[in-house]
C-alpha cells in the first residue's frame, strides 16, 4: 500500500487540507518523514507535545501502565486518575477534576457546569454566556458558538442560545452587557487560534471584579497556556487572578489525549450523578501518561527554563526582523509566541508556514497575519539555534518572492 497525501484524499473526510511532509520518527524536537528529510519542531502539535517526541518519562509511563490496564469505565475507578486529580488540585486553586479526552470536552463540561450552577443558585432567567471575539473554544456545537469566530459556528443551523461575544481587553464593553443574567464568562488567559494576544492587567482584573458582582462564574480555557507553556503552570498564576473553572488539555497528556475541568468543591457539586460523563475520561492509560507529563513540567527548572528559551526565541526573531523587516512585533508568552506580519506581508502567514516547511522547520499560523511558534518546553538551545537559522531562510524565500 502507498501510504501518501494522495491517500489522504482517497479515504479522508476532506475537512483537513494536510502538507505533503509524512512525519514517521521524532526524538526531542526533531522530527524525521518518510524520505528521511529532518525537521526542527516549532509547531509541538500545536502546543501539545510539551516535552517533544518519545520523551523517556511518557515512554515508560505508556509502557508500564500499557501493561497493567488500559480501560476502565466510571463505573470504577483507577489509581492513575485519582493520582493526577490529586496533583492538579495540589497544585492550583482547584479542589476537584473532571477528565475529559480533549480540551473541547472540557470546556463543554465547564459550560454545562456554570449554567446548571446558575440555574440551581438563581433560577431559570440566568443563562447568559460572554466570550470574546476571535476566541476559540473547541468544535462541538457549544463550545464552537461560544468561540467568538463565526467562520467556524456558521453553516450548521440553529445556535446554541443566550451566548454574546464582546472584543477581547474592551472592558467597557463587557461591562455594558453583564447583568445578572450572566451566568459566565469564558475567556483565554492568552488568546491562541485569535493571534496570541495577551490580556492588560486592568482588563483582566476587571473581567473577575465584574464576575463577583453580578455573581457569574469565570472560566479561563488553559487548553493551550496550560501546563507550563507561558512559564507558569497555569497562565492564571502568572496574572494573579484566580478563575471558578480551568480548563486544561493539549500539553497536559503530552501527545496522549487528555482534557480536564478543575473546579472548587462549591462549583462542583453541581454536577450530580448522572448529569454529565464520557466513556474514556480518565482512563488510566491517558492518566498515566498525563500524571508523568505533569511531574516533569512541574519543576522549577522546567518553568524557568521556559522563560529563558523564551528570550532566546525572541532575540531570535528579532535578528531575523532586523535584516528583512517582516515582523510588526512578537507578542505572546513564555514559548506561546507570535511573530506579527507587518503591512507589506499582511495576509501571508501561510506564505510563511510553507516556505518553513520547505527549509525544514514546522511552525503554526495564528489566522491570516500571526506566524505562530509552540515548540516543546524542553527543546534545547541547539534545537532553538538551528530551528531559527532555518526560519530565516524561510523568511528570505518570502521576500525574495515579494520582489
């Protein structure tokens, strides 16, 4: 059989438009396809492979516990998920867990949780749910009209009710639509898929002051600032604003899927048994390899690391801007950066993408204007070193075809 992007279109639902490049072999942050072609990983399966590829702790985590018990369902319990549930909890403001397979899952049971919380504390009237303008949530059916991009919710008929979006750090505008009526708000401590925009001091201050007053809940999708990625644990932590429910997936499994909803004991509650659940949440083999992911990242030697790579990333991308003059500023936080094209390559960030493909590097977009960088929180200097010299041959390929 010829395993090729030719059969991809022959037996793939055509919702995914994939690169030629077949990865087969990965090791840190490189990674090796079917013709033996190597490339530095700046992308991490967007924001997913947290310590690269075949790292040794998930490695023996998957192996061991892959010989023990692989699936449970929550008519039972397993070690692995009360050991991870514990040191989520130890380790956040958190007090209980709800696992999930994905960050979508997760925020969907955060979602079902604030409205069943308001409707049990106030009634039937208080289902109002603000999220923010170019963010993103996940593809169900809520969580997707919940993100405030409409490309992705249209298209499959009648919404999800009572769900406003407002743009992102305009804190007058939240607060000319809170009431209370509004069960929740829903907002990433640092919007990804939108552009990788930080939120201001004041405006995320103000998002939890306008949450207490009109007792609605604060939930922070950490699917992708989670887990070490800004440099912190969690990117509340690094903000010094505490949220009713977290969100958290992607990196937390390291490349295995995992998603999870931490809340208080108080919140919790209400979802009662039978109110919400998933046949494959918290099973012990995602939690196993998940509970080994988390005390790697969970070092200050990881996180600090972070923080210096990076410096180095940006320092990286500024040389590079120097000389080609492509870039308006790099934004984001820890190793959740953006490089933001300025007017003369507006729209290109696919230009961009491809033509690092092409110089042996992956890297993301972030929409039309944001080249987008995730590599994993461990990669080394080396790795970084080599993955920007790569880049910036990229980005002279893109201005050499400007003209």
């Amino acid at each position: 059989m010829q395993v090729n992007r030719e059969l991809f279109n022959a037996v793939m639902v055509p919702n995914y438009n994939p690169s030629d490049i077949i990865p087969v072999k990965g090791l840190g942050a490189t990674v090796w396809d079917q013709n033996g072609t190597e490339y530095i990983d700046f992308a991490g399966g967007i924001a997913v492979n947290c310590l690269g590829h075949c790292h040794p702790a998930l490695v023996n985590a998957l192996k061991e516990q892959g010989e023990k018990l692989w699936h449970l369902s929550n008519v039972m319990t397993n070690e692995p998920a009360l050991r991870l549930a514990k040191k989520l909890t130890d380790a956040t403001f958190a007090e209980k867990v709800y696992f999930a397979n994905s960050g979508a899952e997760a925020n969907e049971a955060a979602l079902k949780l604030a409205r069943r919380f308001a409707l049990d504390n106030y009634g039937a009237d208080k289902t109002q749910i603000i999220s923010f303008n170019k963010g993103f949530h996940g593809r169900t059916f809520f969580t997707v009209t919940v993100g405030g991009q409409a490309a992705y919710s249209d298209g499959f008929g009648p919404k999800p009710a009572d769900i406003t979006h407002v743009d992102y750090n305009d804190l007058a505008a939240l607060e000319a639509i809170m009431s209370d009526n509004t069960c929740a708000v829903m907002m990433e401590p640092l919007q990804g898929e939108g552009g990788i925009i930080a939120p201001t001091n004041e405006f995320v201050k103000g998002v939890r002051a306008l949450c207490d007053k009109h007792n609605a809940l604060l939930i922070f999708d950490e699917v992708q600032t989670g887990v070490g990625r800004t440099g912190d644990l969690y990117a509340y932590q690094g903000l010094n604003v505490t949220p009713d429910i977290l969100t958290t997936a992607k990196a937390l499994g390291g490349g295995f899927p995992i998603g999870a909803m931490l809340t208080t004991t108080e919140i919790a509650a209400h979802l009662k048994v039978g109110t919400h659940g998933s046949t494959y949440g918290g099973n012990p083999l995602a939690c196993a390899v998940a509970e080994a992911a988390f005390d790697t990242v969970n070092t200050a030697e990881v996180l600090n690391g972070v923080k210096q790579k990076e410096q180095l990333i940006r320092a990286g991308l500024m040389a590079i801007n120097d000389k080609f003059d492509v870039f308006s500023e790099i934004r984001g936080k820890g190793l959740l950066l953006g490089a933001v094209l300025n007017e003369r390559f507006k729209g290109q960030s696919r230009d961009f993408l491809v033509a690092s493909n092409k110089h042996g590097l992956m890297s993301l977009v972030a929409g039309t204007d944001v080249v987008r960088f995730t590599p994993s929180l461990v990669i080394s200097d080396k790795e970084i070193v080599e993955g920007l010299a790569r880049f910036e041959k990229a980005v002279a390929e893109v201005v050499a075809n400007k003209g």
